[in-house]
C-alpha cells in the first residue's frame, strides 16, 4: 500500500518540482518507508511506499521498464502477481515484486492487462515514447484516485489533499458535492466536494495524451457474467452452488495473505470476520494473529465470541480494550486524516492505530459480507416493499396521503425517509434504494440550499441506473450491487482506506474479490434465503462457523455522540456551526433551529444531520476551501 501523485504538464521545471514535492509531503503517511520523485519533460511523479511485497530498494518507484520507455507508480496489491509473472515469458525480471509484474503487464498487453489482475490497486504508467499517461483504478473501487484536467494539463494523486498541494488546483466547493454529502454524508465518484477535482470510477481506466483525456469502463459489477469452461454456472443445485461459494472465498483468502511484513486480521466475532479467519486458518502456515476490540461495557461488548473464534482456530489473539474516552481522545487527530468529509468512521481510525501498534502492516477484514450476502435488515425491507401487492398499484395522492397521517406517529428520523418512499415513482431498486442511505431528504436539502426551489441532485439513483443490466438480475442481487456501488464503495471503503492509512496500516476485504463477487450476484434469490442472517455463506463454510456466532444477537458498538454533543462536544459543535453559518450556504436560522432542538433535548436524533455539518466545516477550514 502507498500513495501516488503525479503531474503532466508544460509547467516549468521548478514549478513542476515544488509541486510534486509539495504533493509527496501530502500524502507522506501513507508511504513512511521510501519515497521516490522523478521529473522529465511534461512528466513529474512521486510515490511514497508502505513495503509489502519485495522489501528491497530496487521495488522502489517510479519503477522503470529496462528501457527506459515505461514508467510506473502503483499503490495497492495484485494478490495473482506470480501466476500473472508466468504468463510473462521471456520478460527480464529483476525483482520479486507485484510492481513489475504490474509494469510488465502493462508493456505486454496494454490496458488488458487489467483482465488478468486480482487485487486492489490505483496506478499510473508514463509512457516516454508516446508522452502518455495510462491511470487506471480496481474493480470495485478499494483504492482511490483523484484527478483535475484543467488547461490541458493533469494532476492526480492517492489523495485529494495532495492534488491540492500542488498549489496548481482551485480551492472551490462543488455546489453538486455539496448537495451529495449533505444527503449521504459522503460524495460518490465521479465527483467530489472541490470543483473540477474528480474521482476516477472504480473499474476504469483513462489515458491522457495531446492535452486530452479519454476514460473507458474496463469492468461493470452488474453487467459482469462469470463464464467457466465457456458454460454459464449451474445454479440448479444447492448444493454445487455451496461448494462454489466455499472455493471462491478460500481462494480469496488465499490470495490476501500473500505479505513479506506481518499480517492479522480483525476479528469482532461476528460471521464475516469469524469466517475470515477460519478460512486463514485453514491455508496459514503459522498461526493467525487476531485482532479485537474488546469493551467494558458488556451490551456492547463481543469478547466472548470472538474469544471463541480464536481459542476454535488456536490464534494468536491480541485483545484491544478501548473505552469511549478512547475515542473522544482520538477525535482531533481523526478529523485531521480525513482526506474526504465523512459521517462516520472514527472507529476505524481508533482500530487501525491500535493494531498498527501491536506490530502488524497488514490486516484482513470482514467488510463486505452484509453486502454481497444480505445481512443488513435493509435487504428484507426491500423486498418486502417491492413486492407489495398493494402499495405500488395505489395513485400516487393516496400514498401521500396515506404517508402524512403516518408521520403523525413516527419519529422525526423516520418521518423523511417514510415520505420519500411513499413519494417514489415505482419499486424499482433506483426508485426505492437512495431514501434508505439518506442523512438529510430531498425536501430539508430543498429548503436548505434551493430556498424551495431548485432541481434536487441524487447521486446515488444516477449510480444505479449506471449499472448495466440491473433490472434483470435477482432483487437481492440489486440490492447487492446498489449498495456495493454507492454506500459501500463511496462510504465504507473510502473511510477504510483514509484512517487505515493515517497510520500506514493496509487492510484487505476478501469480501471483494471480483471473482466472488461476479458469481454471487448471479445466485437466484432461493438460493439466497433471509430466514437466517447470510444462511448461504454459512451454509457454504459449514462447519467453520460456530452456532454461538451464527445465531447470536448482533451488538455493534454505536459511539454515544448524542450525549459527547451535548457535553464534551458541546462548545465544539456550537463553534463548528456558527463557523458554518458564516459561510452562507444556507440560510442561518435552519441550521440554528436543528441545534436547538436537539440541545435542548426536543430531539436526539438530529445529532447525525448536525454532526455532518460539523465534519464538514472542520474539513472545509483545514483543507482552505473557498
């Protein structure tokens, strides 16, 4: 795991060198171990790296192709290197590493060097001879990349605090990343919350020549039809289909261990961690090490299923314990990581730092398992609201008005989702799926931002409707690829990559493996049944998992900010408001009437559409944006 940055531009050489170094310094934690700046011509690159894979100098980058043509830096890890590395005969290697592997790849195919790699990874390729730039990002978007094409010249990097660096971008808020934070508490690729500065879409690649640049889809999560063989897989029995689900997650499993530097995996004693590392267990040839946070608090403590788990696989188990006040400690230092603005994710910077202290450069997790086999309550719910006999044949004036006496009774969070389902124009996973994901609804955004008026902006139904083929895949395979295209990629992963990162920590999801991922989605909905949480991974991994894991209640450790807010947080909040305020994006007494009324005690659950605001003037003042 590293970071990169790079420029192509006519720019003199000074300027091109302050600028690239000033880019390095940036993103200087995500690469502690050696760093690398080159500038020739138009070119300027840097990379900063985090050694995995052949801890030797000569893996550092830039990393040049014999002849000098070809230029490389690449953050990430294609876990398939050395099977890639032999169908590359006759090349003259002269390292161990996935990096030239990468490279080698790239000279020997082109772009469809993509189709042979398995792994997450953002990377770019100079070409000297053609003077063009390759830049490409995995599958499904595990690691970003951020770019500005502007006066026909570009700027990318790992980070979007690093392109603006380079002092060569405008610090200007994006109206359209506004309006998609407030609504999601995140901004989904391709855009961001700086004007003209841009996420590359995972599963694409772009190349830069002339001044211009072109970008082509190289994958599609939907569209994707996993042939074997040349036959389409059997899902007539259950029991092929358990076999092939239990393969595909050892090899994924298999693939990430692949590591010169130690490497754990975090375990909650939940079933997606819990069958990591039961399938870790099964290939590794020393004991696992485990992580887990443990708390006092027993309703939120998990220690003794994950306890379980390791004393079941005989792991090497490190206990973290943490208290809140860890967390609220961690605060300061957890804004400042965030590269991005987001409602959430302290948690993760707070496990991250603890593990990297115990000693480990590389962590396994179970994010991604609720996704790709329906473990969230929300995937019931959505089948049984669209396959209501009833509701969707109703005229529309009936819904709402059906919808206004109900909020009469639901609580004020609920109220606005309610609304917008009862609003929508159809069952249809683009119609139904965004008020799910939804901090603040169309109609608050409205008055907030468009005094009333204005057309509402929705990201996540532009996503969906993106997806090829959607509409005729299962309902829980739509769902599945919603999700994973929009809150997981654009939420999740995001925040998993900038706090791991903060401390140098890499953290790999087996859940995500294309390969997995490509024959899940295409599993009927019998097969997938919700009479038990994820009963098909547990089916397939039978006897691995536990029945004290499988079918205990899920706890979850929800950070009490309700009650930080209104007291240790308090002055912060107020001052992060009035700050807000001042800005005036919206109208001040809208703002004002939400803090109110959740300080007061009216209504605890505002505290996350107000803690959105807050995140987002804390990144707004550090980040210097107009």
């Amino acid at each position: 795991m590293c970071g990169i940055a790079g420029i192509v531009s006519t720019l003199d050489p000074s300027g091109k060198d302050k600028a690239i170094r000033q880019m390095a310094r940036a993103i200087a934690h995500r690469g502690p171990d050696a760093e690398g700046v080159f500038l020739n011509g138009d070119i300027a690159l840097a990379h900063l790296r985090l050694s995995i894979i052949d801890l030797s100098e000569e893996a550092n980058q830039p990393f040049w192709s014999a002849d000098k043509r070809y230029a490389l830096i690449f953050n990430g890890e294609v876990y398939n290197y050395r099977e890639v590395r032999n169908k590359l005969t006759g090349h003259p290697f002269r390292t161990k590493s996935d990096t030239e592997v990468v490279l080698a790849a790239y000279m020997r195919w082109g772009e469809k060097c993509l189709d042979h790699f398995a792994g997450m990874f953002a990377f770019a390729v100079w070409d000297d001879h053609e003077k063009s730039l390759f830049i490409t990002r995995d599958r499904l978007g595990i690691k970003p990349l951020y770019y500005c094409e502007k006066d026909g010249q570009l700027i990318f990097a790992s980070e979007i605090r690093a392109v603006l660096a380079s002092g060569l971008v405008d610090r200007k808020l994006s109206k359209k990343g506004l309006y998609d934070y407030l609504t999601y508490q995140t901004v989904h690729a391709p855009n961001t919350m700086i004007e003209n500065l841009r996420q590359l879409k995972p599963g694409t690649f772009a190349i830069f020549k002339n001044g211009i640049l072109t970008e082509e889809k190289y994958w599609d999560l939907s569209g994707k039809r996993n042939v074997e063989n040349g036959k389409h897989p059997d899902f007539s029995n259950y029991d092929v289909v358990k076999k092939n689900v239990r393969r595909l997650m050892l090899q994924s499993v298999e693939r990430r261990l692949v590591s010169d530097v130690p490497l754990g995996a975090f375990l909650s004693g939940g079933i997606d961690s819990s069958a990591i590392v039961a399938l870790m267990a099964q290939v590794s040839e020393q004991p696992v090490e485990t992580f887990s946070v443990v708390f006092e608090e027993k309703k939120y403590d998990e220690s003794q299923y994950s306890s379980l788990v390791a004393k079941r696989y005989k792991t090497s188990h490190h206990p973290i314990l943490l208290k809140p006040s860890d967390f609220l400690d961690a605060l300061p230092e957890a804004l400042k990581s965030m590269d991005s603005p987001s409602g959430d994710g302290v948690n993760t910077y707070v496990v991250s730092k603890k593990t990297k202290e115990a000693g480990v450069t590389v962590a396994l997790s179970g994010l991604g398992g609720d996704e790709l086999f329906g473990g969230y309550p929300l995937f019931g719910n959505f089948i049984r609201l669209h396959k209501n006999p009833i509701l969707w044949h109703m005229p529309l004036g009936v819904r709402r008005a059906g919808a206004a006496i109900a909020n009469l009774f639901l609580k004020s969070h609920q109220r606005g989702r309610f609304s917008e389902l009862a609003n929508a124009p159809s069952g249809a996973i683009e119609d139904v799926y965004p008020a799910f994901r939804k901090v603040l609804t169309n109609r608050e955004l409205g008055k907030m931002l468009f005094n009333g008026s204005g057309q509402p902006y929705d990201a996540v139904k532009e996503l969906i409707q993106a997806q090829e083929g959607i509409a005729e895949m299962p309902l829980l395979s739509q769902l599945t690829v919603a999700d994973i295209s929009t809150y997981t990629q654009n939420v999740l992963l995001k925040d998993t990559d900038q706090f791991s990162m903060a401390h140098a920590l890499e953290v790999r999801v087996p859940f995500f493996d294309h390969d997995l991922v490509e024959y899940v989605v295409q599993i009927p909905d019998r097969l997938k049944p919700l009479t038990f949480t994820k009963k098909l991974l547990v089916d397939s991994l039978h006897p691995l998992l536990p029945d004290e894991v499988v079918f205990r209640p899920k706890v979850g450790f929800n950070l009490p900010w309700k009650v930080w807010m209104k007291s240790e947080l308090s002055a912060f909040c107020k001052q992060q408001i009035d700050n807000f305020n001042e800005r005036g994006l919206i109208p001040p007494h809208l703002l004002d009437r939400l803090w109110h009324d959740f300080s007061t005690g009216k209504n605890d659950y505002l505290w996350s559409r107000i803690w959105i605001f807050v995140v987002l003037e804390d990144w707004l003042e550090r980040m210097g944006i107009e």
